[in-house]
C-alpha cells in the first residue's frame, strides 16, 4: 500500500540585530518578540507533547546569526529587562479595566503570559533556549537543517565560488558548535537556487535541500511525479518541491487576535513611557491586545481555539485530498508534500500560529490517513532510485525569482558588497599566515563581509520595513570592511577602533578570515 507523508519546515531567521546603546529596546524588540511569542512557545508545545507521549516530527532551520544573538549573555539579560518592563505594564493594564470584565481577562492572560515566559525562560531553560531545541533533536523529533552564515541571496554570487563556500562553511561550522551535529540537509536562504550549486552543496556534506515549487517542476526532464516526491540531482544531492499552499489563509481569519492592534502602537506614548522607558523612542509591540480581526470586536479566547481545531482539520484535510488525488495518477507510488512555514507566521504575526500547529500534530497522530515525518525519512531507504533532473533557477522570493532582492530601491548595495567580496578573497592570498593584531583585523573584515551580503538590509528595503536602519546597518558594516582594508594598505590598525568593532558585532566568535580563501 502506498504511504502518504507530510513534512513540516519551520524556518527561523532573524537579521543580526544587537543593540546596547539606551535605545536598545527600540532596535532589539524583533528578538525579544520572537522568543516570547514563537521559540517558548514551541519548546512549550514540545514538551506538552513530550509529556503526553504522542510523537512528533519537525524539521528546523535556525539560521547561525540567530543562534549566537539567543547565545549572547547581553541580549539575555536585556530579554529579562524587557518582561520586567511588560510586566510593569501588564499589572497596570489589569488594575485599569476593573470595569470591563472582557477586557479586565485578556489582559490578565496578557500577563500571565509574560511571567510564564520569564520564568520560563530564566528557571526552566536557565536562559539557553538553543539547549532545548538541541535535546529535542537528539530525542529524535527534531531534525535540524544547516544554512549560510547570514541569509545571503546566493544566485547573487554565482560566480564567485569563494563566497558561496565561505557562507556555507562557516554557517556549517556554527551549526556544530550550537548543536553538536552536522545536519544532513541544507536550507537555501530564500529557496534561492542557481544551476551548480548542486556541486558545492554536496562537496560539505550535504544530502538534501528545498527548492521552490517551480525549482522542481521546471526541471529538465520534467519530474514524473511533479512536488509529490522527491528528486535528485546527477551529483545525488536531493531535492524537495516545497509545496505552495500558503497557511496565511488561516492566520488572516478575523476571529484570531489582531496583532496590529498591540497597546504599544496605540496607547498614549506618556502611560508606555512610565513602564516602558523614556528609551524606547520608537512604537514596538508588548503583547497587550483586545480585538479581533476586524478591530471592532473584542477577542474571544474560546472561539479562537474552536476556530484552530477546524483550521488544523482543514489543512490536514487538504494535504490528504492532494495526496489522494496524486495517487490516483501513480497508484504504486509512496507520496508526500513538503510544507514550509516561516517561524515569524508561528506566534510574531499570528497570535495562535503555535497551537495551530500543535493541533495539527495531535491530528495527525490520531489519523492513519497521513504521516508527519522528517524529510531525510522520505529519502532513507531510495536515495538513489530518485528520478535524476537538473532543477531550474528560483527563489521564494518576488514573482519566483528573487527580483524584488535586486531592484531599483536596494539595486546599489549589490555593486558595493560583490567588490568588497572580492577585496576579502584577495585579502587571504596576501595574508596567509598572519597572526596578532593582522589577523584580528581580516577576521573583523571577514565577518563584517559576511553581514553586508545578508539579504536581510536589501529585502527591509524593498518591502519598506525600517529602510533607513537596513541602509545604515549595511553601510556600516561595507565602511568597517574599508577601514581594514586600508589600514592593512597602509600598515596602519587602530587598536581603539578594531576592539570596539569586535564589541559591537559578537557574533561569529571563532571567525577565520581564510573561510574567504581559495580552494585549492
């Protein structure tokens, strides 16, 4: 009897973002809200799961540059901070709806929230959320996926093989140290695929990746069993059809909260000041929301949770109809469907992102329609009886091909960061051996490198999310390349400025600037 499968993808990635300045709070709310509303949350999830004995298979992608902002004790200790700040603000929310019964409940569930997550977080994982999701995976219901060390847009540098190999390794690297392991699949940032990097993919070890769903069915040949299984390329590297059907249809139901509606962009700045700080001089998100979609009706907790169980059942239901129908043309063939949820739709912009999923888990379990497994399951046991195709260049990004990462916002930075690229590649045949104060400073100019091709500042621009902060961030890190490359010219380093370079960006502590070098 055939099998049908369904595997689900959660990607999470966040922009290298570490601010310690008085207006950190402003700048640093995008790390602070997705641990609070997606990564405790789904550890949470877990171990309900976990405790009630019903088995689950996720696969994970947790991007290097979020790993070490969740590892960074400075970010920690201003997490903790910010829940201080919320929970200030969340006891006088609850004191000033004595009146409005409704009101006065969901903002005591507001509350509650926020202690558990700091309890939570400081007791239960002992501030290391990364520890968790590793003890999952060895538990066998995580599989974790590798990617770059920052969410560069590949097909950008195609031809120039060095950055492509310093990305992956050193985001290869950084996976071992966060997680003890060497994943066997490899995450494209932005699904963005290019002819041939099939070869360099494989040459670190990798055994499969995603690709978007025309990637697969534009392949030559054309794949006998469209998205519904899975590929391989003439080097054996698979290959994953991501499945198209979006759950953004769900998360827009007006019965879910409405997000946009937080306190923090609406209640008057004097009152968010008092418990928030005079430092946060921007409107960011606290958690503190009443209304339904619509924005009229206040939210009804039970509900909402009624509307999650039909939406779980309705997109099982709908991966089960497709498998079906698919079988129905390959009667012998096992069948599966390739799911990929970005972690900000779990929680961030979708208050019950995370429950829905976790309902679709329970449902799952309960039913022998279909499985929920791992990708690497699918491949397990007929790696190399895939249909061989050469899969076709794509994106998730634009219309498919990642046109709005290079347009005429944003088309400027790429001239920039492709000639400091090859600056670094020359940089390494130059200095070879060096060591102490040189080595330092191509160190410093390898990782600053690694940031400025972070798709990240180019995509903030295009879709207009804090452009002016993404132009900036990318600026910085181009000019603080240049300030190495020109005092390495000169023979001139600053002792002053390179520590407090490596002070202000952290992340990539064991860097060597030889990742940039040529292979020989």
């Amino acid at each position: 009897m055939s099998k049908k499968s369904v595997t689900i993808t959660i990607n999470c990635q966040k922009p290298f973002i570490r601010h310690l300045d008085d207006e950190y709070v402003s700048k640093n709310t995008a790390l602070f809200s997705a641990i609070s509303n997606t990564y405790l949350p789904l550890l949470n999830m877990f171990a309900d799961l976990e405790a009630e004995g019903i088995p689950f298979k996720i696969n994970m992608v947790i991007s290097p540059t979020l790993c070490d902002m969740l590892a960074d004790p400075v970010l920690q200790q201003q997490y903790i901070e910010w829940l201080d700040k919320l929970i200030s603000l969340g006891n006088d929310e609850v004191a000033k709806y004595t009146n409005n019964s409704t009101k006065r409940r969901l903002a005591v569930d507001a509350l509650n929230k926020t202690i558990q997550n700091k309890r939570d977080f400081q007791e239960v994982l002992n501030q290391d959320i990364l520890s968790k999701f590793a003890y999952y995976a060895r538990k066998g219901n995580i599989e974790f996926l590798g990617t770059t060390a920052t969410s560069i847009f590949l097909p950008h540098y195609s031809d120039i093989e060095e950055v492509i190999s310093a990305q992956i390794e050193t985001g290869l690297q950084l996976h071992k140290k966060h997680f003890g392991i060497a994943p066997e699949g490899f995450y494209l940032p932005y699904m963005a695929y290019y002819p041939g990097l099939e070869f360099t993919l494989r040459s670190y070890g990798f055994g499969y990746t995603i690709l978007d769903t025309h990637g697969l069915l534009f392949a030559e040949p054309e794949p006998e069993n469209g998205i519904f299984t899975p590929a391989r390329c003439y080097n054996s590297l698979a290959v994953f059809g991501a499945d198209n059907e979006d759950i953004k249809k769900y998360r827009l139901n007006p019965l879910y909260k409405n997000r946009e509606k937080d306190i923090g962009y609406e209640a008057d700045s004097e009152y968010l000041g008092k418990h928030l700080g005079t430092e946060v001089s921007e409107r960011v998100a606290t958690g503190f929301t009443y209304w339904q979609g619509d924005g009229e009706t206040l939210y009804n907790t039970v509900l909402a949770k009624e509307q999650v169980a039909k939406d779980a059942a309705d997109f099982l239901s709908s991966k089960i109809s497709r498998l079906n129908k698919a079988l129905e043309i390959k009667p012998d063939t096992d069948v599966s469907l390739t799911c990929v949820i970005n972690g900000e739709e779990l929680g961030e912009t979708w208050e019950e992102g995370v429950s829905w999923l976790e309902e679709v888990l329970r449902q799952a379990f309960n039913t022998t329609e279909v499985e929920i497994e791992f990708l690497s399951d699918l491949i397990k046991d007929n790696h190399f009886n895939l249909q061989k195709v050469k899969p076709y260049f794509s994106s998730a990004e634009g219309t498919g091909y990642g046109e709005n990462m290079l347009e005429n916002s944003n088309g400027w930075m790429l001239r920039y960061i492709r000639k400091a690229s090859e600056r670094m590649i020359d940089l390494t045949s130059r200095f070879k051996d060096d060591s102490g104060l040189k080595a330092r400073s191509l160190n410093l100019a390898a990782k600053e490198i690694l940031l400025a091709q972070s798709g990240d500042w180019p995509l903030m621009i295009s879709e207009k999310i804090n452009p002016e902060y993404a132009e900036q961030r990318f600026k910085e890190s181009v000019l603080a390349f240049s300030t190495v490359f020109d005092s390495l010219g000169s023979n001139s380093i600053s002792t002053e400025w390179l520590t407090r370079m490596e002070k202000k960006h952290t992340l990539f502590p064991e860097m060597n600037y030889m990742v940039f070098s040529s292979k020989q």
